[in-house]
C-alpha cells in the first residue's frame, strides 16, 4: 500500500525505476552465481531423477536415509577443511 507515492513502511521510498533499482542494488555478484549453480543443479537432478523414479514406489525411511546421508554429504563439504584437502588434491 501506498500514499503519494510513498510506502507506509517508514523510511522506505516510493515505487522506483529499474535504473535507480540497479543502481541501489549494484552489479550482480558472486551470490548471484552461487544461486544460479544452485538452481542448475536442482534442475539437472531434477531431469535425471524424474524419469528414473517417476513410476517407482519408495518407502519412507529409504528416502529419510538418503535424504539424511545427502544433508550430511552437504554439511560436511562445506567445511573448511574438507575443502581443502578436495582442493589439494584436484
């Protein structure tokens, strides 16, 4: 909602321009590239899951094993030494 041209959060401006926009918000970044893996990534597993298991029927603590050991694979890489130790040898 807005009144004259101004939102009712205070301090916050009115609508903008999409230069102006650009400008507040500056040049896309690294974060914009880490997002984007993100959402390839996402995708592809996406395409190439889908058709495998489209007409399969999984039990629940198969998929809550999977899942856990996925978010444990995920925790642990990002540690700083495990990076490294990928890095070193890559």
């Amino acid at each position: 909602m807005t009144r004259r041209g101004r939102a009712l959060t205070p301090g916050a401006r009115g609508p903008v321009r999409s230069s102006e926009a650009q400008a507040w918000v500056g040049e896309p970044g690294v974060y914009l590239g880490l997002e984007g893996l993100r959402l390839v990534t996402w995708l592809g597993s996406w395409i190439i899951l889908h058709p495998l298991l489209r007409k399969r029927e999984i039990e629940g603590m198969t998929l809550l094993v999977v899942f856990l050991a996925g978010m444990a694979l995920a925790a642990l890489l990002l540690r700083p030494p495990v990076i490294h130790l990928i890095l070193r040898t890559a």
